[in-house]
C-alpha cells in the first residue's frame, strides 16, 4: 500500500462524549442544583460545561477573579443578575456573559423564579471548586465567605477584596 494510500483511509472516530436529559454528575450547593455535562475529561481539560439551576432569591459567590480561566454564562430562563466590578446587569433568557481572566464578578438569582443557565470553563481548572463546595456542604459544615474564598484560592483564582 502506498504512503498515499495511507493517509487517505478512513480514521478511527476520536471518542465521542453523550450527556442525555437527567445525566451528568450532579452537585448540589445549598440553592443551586449544578449538572456537570463535561467535566473536561473527554476534551483534554480544555473545556468543561455545567448547568446550573438557581433557586429564586440565590445568592452567588463572593466577587472574584480567575487568573487562568474564562467562565462563559448563557441564561436559559430566568434572570440572572451579574455584578461585574460595580455594575450590575440582569442577563433574561438568549442572554451571553463571557467573563475573561482578571475580571472581578459574582451572580446572583435576585427574582422571584428559578433562574437555568449554562456556563462554561476553559480550561477546565474551576470544576473541581464546585464539587470542593459540595464536600463542604456534604460535611455539614456553612458555605462561609472564607470557605468559599479557601476554595477558589486552590484553583487560581481570588476574591475582588477591593470592591468589598
């Protein structure tokens, strides 16, 4: 067979990552129920993407930065409102957040319905936060703002101190 010949035949199918309706890992952090749909596994950790469901009136994160990762949100329904420095703005349902490293941000679920929003994570580094928070609440300890801020400093990233 030629060299030629070769290269030209058909390829392996690299594997290929499925999430149905109702599957993914499931992280319950106090109000918000996430559904990890990639956890960055099957792209080489170069993206992981998660669901979230914020119960009306949800309180998000502190404000903080991530040094090495963006954090993208679309809003499926719902509102959700997102504190980037001292602006504020209600993302409705179509609505796209990209936040790139370095930009100081929080959400929040501030209405009176659950809030659905798909976000995600490139790289993937923040994903193991969630299921660090997670541990937390399984241990029966309070999400305090220090365990919180403990959290995210094992995943590059820091609290926006100079906007408290």
């Amino acid at each position: 067979m030629t060299d030629e010949a070769k290269t030209s035949e058909p390829q392996a199918d690299p594997a290929v990552s499925v999430v149905g309706p109702g599957a993914g890992e499931t992280i319950v952090l106090g109000t918000t129920r996430m559904r990890l749909l990639e956890d960055g596994s099957h792209t080489g950790h170069r993206l992981a993407i998660a669901e979230s469901v914020l119960a009306p009136h949800t309180q998000g994160p502190p404000q903080h930065r991530h040094a090495r990762h963006d954090e993208g949100f679309y809003v499926i329904s719902g509102t959700v409102r997102f504190t980037v420095g001292h602006d504020d703005y209600d993302a409705t349902a179509g609505t796209l957040v990209m936040v790139p490293p370095g930009t100081p941000h929080t959400f929040a679920n501030v209405a009176d319905q659950p809030a659905v929003m798909l976000s995600t994570f490139t790289p993937d580094l923040y994903v193991q936060y969630f299921r660090d928070l997670e541990g937390v609440f399984a241990e029966g300890r309070p999400l305090t703002r220090q365990a919180n801020i403990d959290a995210m400093s094992r995943y590059a990233t820091e609290p926006a101190t100079d906007l408290d």
